[in-house]
C-alpha cells in the first residue's frame, strides 16, 4: 500500500526563499500595525482576556488569551495588539510552502505557493487583526497539511499530531469540528485512504481532541450553549439568497481572482490525480464544506484554512507543465491584482482618506478601526461633566475601548449586556448619573435619560452611528433590569 500511495517522496524544504517571503509579509503587516486602531472585536477579547474562563458566549478561550498577552506585555498599545496576527499569518504561509512540498512541490513550487498565500487579500485582512479567525485559519491550515503528512506516508500515528492541534484549535473556535468531520469523510470516501478508519491511531486521536475540547464544551453545557443561540443569529442573517451569492462572490475573490484560477486547478488535481490518490480527501472535504455551508447559511471567510493547500495543489499542477517564466508571470499578475486591493486591507491611506473613499465598502473591518480615541475622549468628557458613576454600553466594542484606553477616573464602572460582557454581571447600584452608549433610543428600562449627539469619530461606523444618552439610572436596581440588558448577537 506504501508504494501505491507514495510515488515520490518530499523534495527538500526551500527554506531560505520561503522564510524570506515569510519575512517580507510580517515586515509589512508590522509597518502597518499601528495605523487606524483597534477593532470592535479585537477590544472585547482584550476585555474576556482580563477576564479569563474556559469560553465565553460567543468562542472559546485562545483568542481572548492571546489578546491578553499582548496586552500585559504592551498595556494599551494597538501596535502591540496586531504583532500576534502578523505573526500567525506568517506561520501559515510557511505551512502553505510545506503543503506544496507534501503534495510534491520543489523549491520553485513551494516559493510560488508562499507568494501566493502571502499576498491573498484575506491573509492581509487577518495579518492586521487579531480575531478568532486570525488563528482558527492558521488552525485549519497546519490539520490539512499534517492530514496531507499522514496519509501520503501511509503512518497512522500522525493522527495523534492531528489531533493535539486540531484540540486546540478547537479551543478557539469549533470550526476546526466541521474541518475534521469533513477530512474524515473524505478518508472514507477515497478507497486508498479508507483504512485509516480502521486504525486505533485513528480513534485514538479522535480522543485526544475532544479530552482538550472538552473544558470549553462542558462551559458551554453549564450556560445553556450560548454559542448555538449565536449560530442561529448568523443563520437567520446569511441564509438568504443575497447572502448565498455573496458566499460565492466572495469565495472567487478571497485571495484575489487570479490565485482563484489557480486553486481550482488544485482542487481539480486533488481529486483526478491517479498518482496521489491520497491526497484526495482534502479535495472531498472543500467540497463538502462548501455544501454545509451554503445549507446553513455560512460565510465564506470560514473555509480560509483550506484554500492554501488548494494554491498549492494548483501551483504544483501547473509548473509541471508551463515554463518557470510563466509561472513567474503568474506570480506577477496575482501580486498587481492584490495590489489594486490593498487599501481595503491593510491601513496603507490616512484614516480620513480611507473613510471617505470606496474602499471603505469593502474594508469594513478597518471602518471599525477608525476613531476610537475621538469616542473614548468624548465619552469621558461627557461622564466628568455629569459626575456619571457608570457607563453602560450597546456593544462589546465601546465597552472594550472604554476599558482598553484607560481614559476614565477609577470609579467609573464600564459595563454592557453584549455577549460576555452581559455574563459578567450588572454593575452595582449607584445614584449618580448613567452615560449610555450604542442605543438608537434611550431604553425603556432606563429613567430621566437626555440626548446627545452622537461621536463623529471620522468614519460611518458603528461608533458614529448612534447618540449618546445620560440618565438618571435604572427603572429599578441592576439586578431586576439586567435580564432586559442581556443580549446576544454575532
């Protein structure tokens, strides 16, 4: 079976052309790393970071671990907070060359596959923000490469390896669940893979990863599964027909349209080529999950983790039959066409510019960056100027940034219902005055609020987008209105 399945073996690793890619990307992501700010999302992991536990409503424990590390190891710095992401996506793009030598790829295959992966659209959105994800997709790449290992040697004990990351993963996002599920009825469905099923290598790892799941599932089943609750929100929201052609839109252009071509060459080759037979079920598994998805009303950034090893399937395919000066003309074009898309990734324009230009339409995550030192500002003005003990926000994002920028006196108490904000409790009574942040109207469960204007913080952004309210406090004490405060949505 070994030499059915092994034709050739690996070539060796191109590592100093690869980590050269590998370093040009995270020079770049940290040249960039302190423009605009902080987002929304980054700001609440810092926050459930400070607040540690095995999961939160809305994911697990790793990413609000990582943003606190950051966050201990520089207080307060956004420079700081987007090292970590520079730095995951530079381990993928790494993993992403090391697929391409699994799959048979020399050093010409593993430099273009790098270059590839490295300037997708997508990988620069995620090397400039630490999200869940930021890693989830670092998780997804390093399990298909490692399934890629295992089964191309035909070595049932790599399952174990598999398995611990794949654990861990699971540990910041249970995507990786769906990953697995979809890998394994991939290995089932290709007969010359179909005996792994067999193997107590196998199961044994299957154990493995969900003994380090576990501390989060059991969180969950203690607070009712918050996190299916949210699942049903982003369903609700997606699963329709715009939302289901803006899946496949955004799945042709995700790294950009040229590296398109590209991966589905690979995913072609994956699932024709006699030779490699065992590397079919990654081919299985996208394909699957891009099924799954479309039913259930998924995005398309979810299946980020399987395209590099896609790229690479498709780069090995090509330079076995084009010339290195077309494929280094393939290089060139797919560069160009990241390139025209770049200030909706990284924060390469003023903030101004970029808020005002059409590339906010598309840069959605770097809109929510802008002006969170113009809102936190007017935020403490407000609260010094009407003696408020407590600032209670709509959003886990003013909450965060309220807390992240340290603006306000000591015994001002910033809370919100949002997610894990709404886990950590209502604040204590208190009969000074209440500012309120991200509600369209004063709520009803509030008394003697007066409007302000909202924060012009430079961008149309959620920030911007509503008033300001100060009120006398509660229609009754914290813990009677706090059911109405708590809400969950993705």
């Amino acid at each position: 079976m070994q030499e059915e399945m092994d034709v050739d073996g690996p070539k060796p690793i191109a590592w100093r052309p690869v980590l050269a890619v590998v370093g040009g990307l995270v020079v770049v992501l940290l040249a960039f790393a302190g423009r605009y700010g902080a987002h929304r999302d980054e700001l609440y992991f810092v926050a459930a970071g400070h607040r540690l536990a095995w999961g939160y409503p809305d994911q697990p424990a790793l990413t609000p671990l990582l943003a606190r590390l950051a966050d201990e190891v520089a207080p307060g710095s956004v420079w700081g907070l987007h090292v970590i992401p520079a730095l995951v996506v530079g381990a993928l793009v790494l993993v992403a060359a090391l697929t391409a030598r699994e799959l048979g790829g020399g050093r010409a295959e593993q430099v273009v596959t790098a270059v590839l992966v490295a300037t997708g659209i997508v990988t620069l959105v995620l090397g400039h923000m630490l999200s869940t994800t930021t890693t989830d997709t670092l998780f997804w790449v390093l399990v298909v490469w490692l399934t890629l290992r295992t089964l191309r040697r035909d070595d049932p004990r790599g399952w174990l390896v598999v398995a611990v990351v794949a654990g861990i993963g699971l540990e910041n996002k249970h995507l990786v669940a769906f990953l697995l599920v979809a890998l394994a009825a991939g290995v089932l469905a290709t007969r010359e893979t179909r005996h792994h099923a067999r193997s107590p290598w196998a199961w044994a790892g299957a154990g493995i990863a969900l003994a380090l799941w576990l501390p989060n599932l059991v969180w969950q089943a203690q607070h009712r599964w918050p996190q299916l609750e949210l699942a049903a929100d982003i369903r609700d929201e997606y699963l329709t027909l715009g939302g289901r052609l803006e899946f496949v839109g955004l799945s042709l252009v995700l790294l950009n349209p040229v590296v398109t071509v590209v991966w589905v060459v690979g995913l072609v080759r994956l699932l024709r080529d006699r030779t490699r037979r065992w590397a079919q079920p990654v081919g299985w598994a996208y394909i699957g999950l891009v099924v799954v998805l479309l039913v259930t009303g998924g995005k398309a950034y979810y299946l980020a983790g399987l395209y590099p090893a896609l790229v690479a399937a498709g780069v090995c395919a090509l330079a076995a039959t084009r010339p290195a000066r077309r494929m280094a003309r393939l290089v060139a074009v797919a560069v160009a066409a990241s390139l025209v898309a770049l200030p909706g990734a990284l924060p390469v324009l003023p903030a101004g510019t970029f808020a005002d230009s059409p590339w906010a339409a598309v840069g959605e995550d770097q809109v929510e960056m802008i002006g969170w030192d113009v809102f936190t500002a007017r935020v403490a003005q407000v609260v010094d100027e009407h003696d408020a003990g407590l600032v209670l926000t709509g959003s886990y994002g003013d909450a965060g940034a309220l807390e992240h920028a340290r603006v306000l006196p000591p015994d001002v108490r910033v809370a919100s219902g949002h997610n894990g904000f709404g886990d950590w409790g209502p604040p204590p009574d208190d009969e000074r005055a209440v500012v309120v942040t991200g509600f369209r109207q004063a709520p009803t469960w509030m008394r003697g609020c007066v409007r302000l204007d909202p924060v012009d913080t430079g961008a149309d952004n959620e920030a911007s987008q509503s008033p300001l309210f100060v009120c006398d406090g509660p229609t009754s004490t914290w813990a009677d209105v706090w059911p109405q405060v708590v809400h969950l949505s993705a």
